[in-house]
C-alpha cells in the first residue's frame, strides 16, 4: 500500500516529506520530544506547525498525556488570562463557576500555543512569568497552582521583527527560542509535492469512493511547478477538490483549480523548450476535446465541426473519456 510506504520511508507522524530540508527537521523534533525545552515552531500559514507540535508530544515521555492547543489569535486581550489560567466564580461578571485554564488542563501534558506573535504586550508579559515559575493564580483566585508541563509555541511572523518594531517582549522571545524549528515552505521543497499530491490523492479519493489510480503527466507537471503561497495546505484542497470533478481512472490537469491550469499555462508558454511534460496521445485527445467543449460554450456540433469530425464521433469520444457536459 502507498501509505504503508509512505509511513516507512518519507514519514514523520503524519508529516509526510523526503527532502533534505525534512529530513533535518525530523532531526530536529525528535531532539525537541528528548528533553523538556520549551520549544518554538517557525513556519508560513499551510506549512503544517500544529502538526510539527503533535509529533513532538507524540515522540516524547508525555505522549499519552493531554494536548491542549491554543489559538491565541482568537482570545480577546482582556480575556487572555481567564482563558489560560481559569478564573473562581464571581471573579467577574459572567463568571459563574470556577472554571480550569488551558494550562491547568494540559497539565502533566503539552500545551501548543498558536499564533503566538499575536499576543498583545500585556497577555505576553504575564505568560513570561508562569513559562518562568511553572505556577499561577486562577484570575478571582488566592492560591498558587503548580503545574507539571511541556510548552511548544509557533507563529508565522518574525519575531525579531516583531521585537524591533516592539510588538514581542524580547525575554519572552529568548524563553520561548530556547529550540527553534523552522518549517520550510512547500516552495522551497518541490521534491515533496509529488510524493504528497500522491497522498492526498490517496486520501480523497477513498473518501471519495473513487477509483483514481494516479496523475495524468500534464497534471502532476502542474503542481510540481506551482509555488504554492498556501504551502501544503493549498496542496491538500486542490487535489481534494479536484478528487470531487474528476471522472476518469487518472487526475487529469482540467481538474486542477483554475489558477493553478492558467499559471501552468503561462510557464508552458513562456518556456516553449521545455520538454520534461510529455503527454501521452489519449491525454492529447481528451484535453483537445476538453478545450473545444470549453471555448464553444458546451456546444457539441459546434466543437465538432471546430474539431473537423462529426457529431456522432466526439459524442462517442467523449463517452470514452467520460465526458459530460
């Protein structure tokens, strides 16, 4: 099976990459799931940092305990405190029973704040001093709670950035960069497209119920060309969307996302030496008939006629290439 491949030989958890650039983060997260250091997930939107969080806690000593994920984006500043170390009841208006914190509840376990560089000032300077001290008060609260813990951040800024322009605490930056992991952009990476195009196919179309067994060449040229500002993300929903109109045995470049076709369009155009997309005759013939369909508006005589054979012999044509309109 393609999984099971894939699991053995390219694999880390659920991340899946053969690049050089992988490869070393791979080094990298089993080192972080080694210790206790509070580490810190660098990456673009798409590029799978929650995932790179999940396979620290599921490869350290802590793999059974809680994971607590926290967009830290979606919390209000004036909420920020109740939501991380919980508050007693009456401690403000709303407040009308004691409630447990994201650090209470991951305790003994890992807790994965996201999107951590949109934290305001204040949030950040009271999430320093319990990263510090390990202990906190429920907002409302008297005594002091220890918990037992491992923290794993991750934002898609630059925080040094952020620290010049005097957005991010500069001691908070340096407690939580202790171990930095940086995600590459699928981009940078264009190795591993094929190998997860192929996963995600896999994927889509069992839950699908489909039988695509694979690319078409002119496909597969598409999405290795691509850049993909979206990263894997971007990847996963063009080929699941593309699962969903295909209607024959093999993912054909028609039903590929648009702007991914018209981009890998202009580089075929712009480029006319290239010779590394060769398609097969079948391919040609339908992707013709495909473009006569499109450019005569669906018009089956009309595109006939433009495709100099009669009306009989692309309908049968395009019952072969199941072709509906």
């Amino acid at each position: 099976m393609l999984r099971t491949k894939l699991e053995t030989n390219h694999s880390f958890g659920e991340i899946i990459g053969k690049s050089e650039k992988m490869q070393q983060m791979f080094t990298e997260i089993r080192a972080a799931a080694a210790g206790t250091i509070t580490a810190l997930i660098q990456g673009e939107t798409g590029t799978g940092k929650e995932l790179v969080a999940k396979s620290i806690r599921d490869n350290s000593p802590r793999k059974t305990a809680p994971f607590v994920g926290v967009n830290c984006a979606a919390i209000p500043a004036e909420l920020i405190e109740s939501e991380l170390f919980g508050n007693e009841r009456g401690a403000f208006t709303g407040a009308d029973e004691r409630r447990r914190g994201y650090f209470e509840q991951a305790n003994t376990g890992t807790l994965f704040l996201d999107e951590i560089g949109d934290m305001s000032l204040t949030s950040q300077a009271k999430l320093l001093r319990v990263l510090e001290e390990r202990e906190f008060q429920r907002v409302g609260g008297k005594g002091t709670i220890s918990v037992d813990i491992s923290v794993l951040a991750a934002t898609n800024q630059d925080l040094r950035n952020a620290i010049r322009e005097g957005r991010f605490r500069r001691d908070l930056y340096y407690r939580l960069a202790a171990f930095c992991i940086v995600v590459p952009p699928l981009r940078e990476r264009r190795e591993d497209i094929d190998i997860l195009a192929h996963h995600f196919l896999e994927k889509f179309a069992a839950k699908a119920k489909k039988s695509i067994r694979g690319f078409c060449p002119n496909a597969l040229h598409v999405l290795t060309q691509h850049d993909f500002p979206g990263n894997v993300r971007e990847l996963k929903d063009a080929i699941e969307r593309a699962v969903l109109l295909e209607t024959t045995d093999l993912l054909q470049r028609e039903s590929l996302p648009p702007d991914l076709i018209q981009e890998g369009s202009q580089t075929a155009t712009s480029d006319p030496t290239d010779t590394t997309n060769i398609l097969t005759l079948k391919e040609v013939e339908r992707s013709t008939i495909v473009n006569a369909l499109k450019v005569t508006g669906g018009n089956v005589s009309a595109a006939a006629r433009a495709l100099g054979i009669d009306r009989s012999t692309l309908h049968r044509k395009m019952d072969k290439f199941n072709l509906s309109l």
